[in-house]
C-alpha cells in the first residue's frame, strides 16, 4: 500500500512538473524531466542496437526525442507522458534509420559486381544489337547467372521504390499505388509493444530488483537514496541495477 502511495505521489509531482513547465518554459524544470524520463531513452535505443547503427548514436538520437516529446508535450489533453513520449522517440529513430541510408549492409563486392553490370546493360546492347540477357551479362562479366541474378535482387535495397508507383494487378483492371497495396503503422503499436516488453520483463525480477526498479525509473530517485531507504550499500543498489537492464536486455532479444 505504501509502495502504491509513493508511486501515485511521485507521478503526481510529474504531473504538477509538466504542467508549471507547459506554462512557464522554465529550462531547470525541463531538465529535470528530462533527466527524470531518461529510462525511456534507454529501452527504445536498446530496441535498435546490432541493426547497422552505433548504440552512441541510437541513444543520443533517442534523447532528442525525448526532448522534442517533452517540449510539445501538453499535459491538460489527460493522457500519461510516457504514451506521448514512445512514439515521438521511435519516430526519430525510424526517421534517423531512412535518412541514415543503407540499413541493410550490402557486400562490397556485390556492390562493385553491380556497377559493372550496370556498365554492361549499356555496353552489350550495342555489341548484340538486342536486350542482353542474364546469361549474355554473365558471359560478358565472368560471372555465373546466379550470382547476376542475386546482385540484381540486392540492389533494389539501394532503390527504394516510390509508393506512387503503379501497379496493375490483373489485365483490364485499373492500376493502383503501391501505397495502396501495403499496410499501414498502428498508431498505437510503440507504445503497447514497450508496455508488454516491462510487462514480460518485470516477470523477470525478484521482489527486491522490483522495488528498485519502482524507486529507481518510477519515482525517479538516486542510488543513494535507495541505498538509505532499504538499508543496503550504494554498491549493491548499482549491481542489482544492472541486473535488471541484463533481463530487460534479454527479454527485448526475444521480441525481436
């Protein structure tokens, strides 16, 4: 009950937090929701670590999220920050994933392979005086059809297709867009996948890892405080710390 208590107090003070800086704009105040919300940062540039991209990178793109979150974040619409804030990070880090380029790591010398088929499609139709097939290019490069045929499937990473392209699906019909043809983003899919991932993970935890995870992330407080409240060392708060970012480490690899 007294966990319960603490916990609606400390969210509260969050609460009257957003709302005097919704008003005033006062930049300590916005530091300290930033620094009081960091967790967040955490878990969603955690997701997208080992995907091509530095975890430095991730994280400080995620912050910027965070921050932007915070900024537009008004508080009188009644719903909790955290459902604000899931997808205006994952946003950024989609977004810094598109602008960032090649998401998927194409082979050097695949690469390579197809600038030379490039320069051949432009070369044998003036040698054979036709379209020059899979097998024509293959000749002409050295190269066996199915390696041709693989470094063609694995360019079109490198070309994105438009989705106001058009696309007939059967004759006499009229042609679509692809954008018509692909499904769209729930809205809502972020932030209910971030909520089942501390669900999961906090299935994980001992009673003890699950009052520091509360005092640590949920009321925001400091090792040291911690460490005075349940009467153990600074030391030991910090390891069984890091002992809950290991399983929530291990149950976000199983959702991926």
């Amino acid at each position: 009950m007294a966990k319960t208590k603490a916990s609606l107090e400390r969210r509260k003070e969050i609460k009257e937090k957003f709302e005097q800086f919704h008003k005033t704009g006062d930049k300590k105040l916005r530091a300290e929701l930033i620094e009081e919300h960091m967790y967040i940062v955490d878990i969603l540039s955690n997701k997208y670590v080992g995907k091509g991209i530095e975890k430095d990178d991730l994280y400080q793109v995620a912050s910027l999220g965070l921050i932007y979150a915070i900024d537009r974040y008004d508080p009188s619409k009644g719903y909790e920050f955290s459902s604000f804030a899931t997808p205006t990070i994952m946003g950024e880090l989609k977004r810094y994933f598109r602008d960032k380029g090649w998401v998927i790591r194409v082979p050097r010398r695949i690469q390579n392979l197809y600038k030379k088929i490039n320069t051949a499609k432009k070369i044998l139709p003036q040698e054979l005086q036709r379209t020059p097939t899979i097998k024509d290019i293959a000749s002409y490069l050295g190269e066996d059809e199915e390696t041709i045929l693989e470094t063609i499937e694995a360019s079109k990473v490198y070309s994105p297709q438009s989705l106001d392209m058009k696309y007939q699906v059967q004759k006499g019909e009229n042609a679509v867009d692809l954008s018509d043809m692909i499904g769209k983003d729930d809205k809502n899919f972020d932030s209910v996948e971030l909520k089942d991932l501390i669900e999961k993970s906090t299935q994980r935890l001992n009673d003890l890892e699950k009052e520091i995870l509360e005092l640590r992330y949920y009321e925001g407080r400091t090792q040291v405080d911690i460490a005075e409240k349940l009467s153990i060392s600074q030391m030991t708060v910090s390891r069984i710390e890091k002992k809950i970012l290991q399983k929530f480490t291990i149950e976000m690899k199983k959702m991926q």
